[in-house]
C-alpha cells in the first residue's frame, strides 16, 4: 500500500491518508469504522479525527466509530488540527472554522489568520497576519503570549512557544521542566 504525504497523530494512534485517498489506522484507532474516501488530508486527537477532500468536504468521526459527521466548507482548506474533541480549520480566505464532537461553531477570534494551532485540553492560539498571537484555553499562562510579531507557535499542554521574526524564541506558560 503506497501513502500519500499526509500523516497524523495522537496520543495512541496514527492515521495516513493512502495513495487511493483512503484512511488507514493503526494503533488504538485500528479497525475504527473510519468514513471513506476518498480524502486528501487528516488530522486527529485522542477523541476525534476528521479528513478533507479537495473541495473542502470534511468527515469526522471519534475512535470508536460512534460518530461520523460531514461539513463542507465554502473556502478551499488550507490547514487543520484538533485538541480534545474539537478540531479547527483554517480556508485560505484566513477565516477559523471549528468542528466538535457535538456541534459546529465558528470561533472568537480575530482575523484574518495564518495559522490556528492546538495543545492539549482544549488549548489554541491563532496566528494573525500581522504576527501577533491571540490564544484561548489555556492554563498557567499560556493564554497570555508576550508581543510578536511571530513566524509560528508549537503548543503543549500548559505552555507554548513561539519563532519571533527575528529568529528568536519566546516562550510563555508553566516551564516546570524547563520546557
């Protein structure tokens, strides 16, 4: 079987799109009533995956097979991610689309984006045009980013870090372990 450069994974599981657009799981998400295809991209958490197509269609669906929903959206995708049970993407229009277990929701935030990134718990900053981070969820800190402008931000679960453009780092949150 020949995958696709698309790969994510969580906690436990890994899942890649292959080479016909199909998903393919292994790890605790093995044999888990996963939608077909067929897809272009995917990403997951530890409660929920979700894959897209080329127009924008999105399928997602939890780890034991209990729920599966489509969303399409009227932007072409540019990127997605997903925390706990709730997966956001970003179109190329700039604009946040997030996709729960339970409900569909646009999210506060400001726009136009680069980028939405997620951490653990819930925990996401969005990455404006202008460089600056607005970030949500988080605990000890790590909703509080210190002024960018920024290139990129990678999030854990109580801190996140974050490429300046002048090719520094900044990091804020609980650094515990020096993270």
């Amino acid at each position: 079987m020949l995958f696709r450069s698309d790969v994510a994974a969580s906690y436990n599981s890994t899942c890649a799109v292959d080479d016909a657009g199909e998903l393919t799981c292994w790890g605790d998400w093995e044999g888990a009533g996963l939608p077909a295809g067929p897809f272009e991209r995917v990403t997951m958490s530890d409660s929920i995956g979700c894959a897209w197509d080329s127009a924008s269609a999105i399928r997602c669906w939890d780890s034991d097979g209990s729920y599966d929903v489509t969303r399409s959206l009227s932007d072409p995708i540019e990127h997605g991610t997903c925390t706990d049970s709730l997966c956001y993407f970003l179109t190329d229009a700039g604009e946040v689309e997030a996709l729960s277990l339970d409900e569909t929701t646009t999210r506060d935030a400001p726009d136009p984006y680069t980028s939405v990134e997620t951490g653990s718990g819930g925990f996401y900053c969005f990455l404006e045009t202008d460089g600056e981070l607005t970030c949500r969820n988080g605990s000890r800190g790590a909703d509080s980013p210190p002024d960018g402008p920024f290139l990129n931000v990678g999030l854990g679960a109580l801190h996140a870090c974050g490429q300046k453009t002048d090719g520094t780092f900044s990091c804020w949150g609980d650094s515990q372990s020096g993270q």
